[in-house]
C-alpha cells in the first residue's frame, strides 16, 4: 500500500504536472459550470462547434505571431456572436449556424497551418490536449476565467434561469435574453480558449456536455445541478489528469474517459430514471421565474 501511495504521489514531484493538475481541475470546474446552461438550452453542440471556432484564430495567431490567447479569443468572441446573431433568425438555425461558422474557421485553421506551419502551442496539444509546457500565465488565465464566470453566474444568476427555460416569456417580462445570450456566448468562448491546451479542441464538448448530464440525472433541483455538475468536472480533471501522468495517455483523453464512466456508472444505478426525470427540470427550479425578473 505504501510503494502505491508513494507511485501516486511522484508526479507532484513536479512542478509541469502540479501546474497541469491545478489547470485540468479548475478547467473541469469551468467546463462544469457552464455544461448545465448549455445542455439545458439543447445546444450541446455549441461547444464542439465554438472549440473549432477558437481553433481557427489559434492558427491565425501562430501565423502572425500574435500571442495566442489574445488573437484566438478575439476570433472565438467574433464566432460566439456571430452564432447568437444569426441563430436568431427565424430562417437559420442555431445548429445551421454552428455548422457554418464553426467548421468554416477550423478548416481556414488547418490551412493556415498547413501553409505556414506552427509557432505557438503544439499542433497535437491544441487537437487533444497536453500537460507538457503548461506555464503559470496558464494557470493564472484558467483561475481568472473560473473567477469570472462564476461572479457573472452569481450576479446574472436569474437573468441566465429565465431566458434558459422560457425565453420568450423571458423577453416579454423585461429581461434582455438576446444580451443574456450574448453575455453567456462570450463566457463559453472565453471558458474554451483557456482550457485549449490542457483539454483540447476535439474533446471539449465532451467536458461541457458529461459532467452537467450526470447532475441532471442526479438532482431536480437547478441549483444543485450548478455545484454538482461543477464538482463533477472538477474531480473528472484531477483523476484524468493523474490518470494521464501514469499512463501516458492525453490529458483530454483521460479527463473525458473519467467522465465517460462516471456517467456509464449513474446510467446502470439509475436505470435511465435520472434522464427521464431531467426533463421535467423547469418545474423544479429554485426562484420563482415571473417575480422581479434581471435585466
């Protein structure tokens, strides 16, 4: 037992992996939080779609130069309000829109590359995810986005609930849902370029989607989806991120394949109960909707 626990701790030994670790898990947290918004809208597919989005201004950024975060996080707030602009249309749909916008600027990234090569992060770690050359501006990004996200949950905690299950009695009750939306939009793509490098554009749908999937099995209540949905993500980062030192296996990969299971497991305890009776979550959540709605 002593040789195991003695192999368990070695990787914090190092400081690239306790810098990955402290990324991976407050990336699962991020990731967690926001899964629940958007699993709840019926827009799983945002994620995946918006991670290709980002991935685009990633290669426009290693082509010129221009440090990564500020160039791609432009271009995914660009793709993000794009997406909310054009889904509104009555004649285009949000998935049409994802569709288009999204796989049309990580194709123009994979060209890009292909073209002029690489000078910022690692082809392979932006695509699946990697703890190597994790650095503490990583660190401090991943913490800040966590910070933020969460303060902008908290203080548009109710604006966010109603436009969420009724946006268009939402709109009528005074709450601005298409600035609700936006705002929302933003967070997500800023929530994906931090955790880019550490999970990966292939597989951060997965982190968005899993983690709030097992909370809606688990609770009726919206609130208690939030923090579980988010300790869920949280515990997937740090046992992946463990996992994938031993193994030697992409961090995203273990991260999404610890969530993976977890699921796996609630589905066979629950017998699919849990998905069934998800659906039925409006009428269970925590404030009453019509009453003194945010703007």
């Amino acid at each position: 037992m002593s040789s195991a626990w003695a192999a368990f701790l070695d990787p914090f030994a190092y400081e690239f992996f306790v810098k990955g670790l402290a990324v991976a898990t407050l990336a699962g947290l991020l990731c967690g939080l926001l899964g629940v918004y958007i699993t709840l809208r019926g827009m799983s597919y945002i994620g995946h779609g918006l991670s290709h989005a980002v991935f685009g201004g990633f290669a426009a950024s290693s082509v010129i130069s221009l440090n990564y975060y500020l160039g791609a996080g432009i271009w995914g707030m660009a793709s993000a309000l794009a997406i909310n602009r054009v889904s509104r249309s009555r004649r285009i749909g949000a998935d049409a829109a994802i569709g288009v916008i999204t796989t049309a600027s990580f194709a123009l990234g994979v060209a890009l590359l292909t073209l002029y090569g690489n000078k910022g992060p690692s082809f392979d770690a932006a695509l699946f995810g990697s703890i190597i050359g994790v650095a503490d501006s990583d660190v401090l990004v991943v913490a800040g986005t966590t910070l933020f996200t969460i303060a902008v949950v908290v203080a548009r905690y109710r604006a966010l609930l109603f436009s969420t299950f009724d946006p268009e009695v939402a709109d009528v009750s005074g709450v601005r849902v298409a600035r609700t939306d936006a705002l929302l939009m933003l967070v997500l793509s800023l929530a994906i370029l931090a955790t880019l490098t550490i999970i990966g554009v292939t597989l951060v749908a997965a982190t968005l989607v899993i983690p709030a999937v097992v909370a809606r099995m688990l609770t009726n209540s919206f609130s208690r989806m939030l923090w579980l949905s988010s300790l869920l993500g949280a515990a997937g980062g740090f046992i992946g991120m463990n996992l994938s030192y031993h193994l030697d296996v992409p961090s995203g990969t273990m991260i999404v394949l610890v969530d993976a299971a977890v699921f796996c497991i609630v589905l066979m305890v629950t017998g699919g109960r849990g998905l069934r009776r998800g659906a039925g979550l409006d009428d269970h959540v925590d404030v009453p909707l019509v009453a003194s709605p945010a703007r």
